[in-house]
C-alpha cells in the first residue's frame, strides 16, 4: 500500500508513495469517510466547521509539542534516577 524509498542526497530522509493497490482502497474508503464525518460533524454549522478547522491544526502542533516535552522530561527524570539520590540533595542544599 505504500512504498518506502531512501532518500539519496540525505539519507536520513525517506520518501513515501502510495502504491496503486493503496490508491484504490483510499478511494474505495472516501466515501465511506465522507458518510462518517457527516454524521461526526453533523452539530457543527458550515462556518463552525470552517472556524475549527484551523484550531485543530494548532491543537495538533501543540500535542506535537507537546508530546516531545514529554519525551524530554521523562528522559531527564530517568537520568537523574540512574544518577542517584546525591544529585537531588546537593540540589536540595544549594536551594536553602
């Protein structure tokens, strides 16, 4: 359904196609997903829908976001787990 080629130039890139097996079933799906969103929408207005749309997309680069501090956070915490509990009281001295 979809093909995975490296990137030549910068091959920690990748390029993704949709094989032709995968283009079918999307559009065998399309209006199937056009029923269900239909029906998923259905209490929002023509110009809600179009006014959330755009605060969907923020909310996404948001949870994107922040996912990564969430990921940042848990690996600092792991580590000064691994380092013991001498960090934390040295940190905890200096702070009085």
């Amino acid at each position: 359904m979809i093909t995975k080629v490296q990137d030549l130039k910068d091959r920690r890139r990748v390029c993704l196609r949709v094989t032709s097996k995968g283009r079918e079933l999307l559009s065998d799906l399309a209006p199937v997903q056009v029923r269900v969103n239909d029906v998923l929408f259905d209490f929002l207005t023509s110009e809600q829908f179009q006014a959330l749309c755009p605060m969907v997309d923020r909310m996404v680069e948001c949870g994107d976001r922040a996912i990564s501090l969430l990921g940042y956070l848990s690996k600092n915490s792991r580590e000064r787990n691994m380092g013991g509990s001498t960090d934390v009281k040295a940190n905890h001295r200096s702070r009085r």
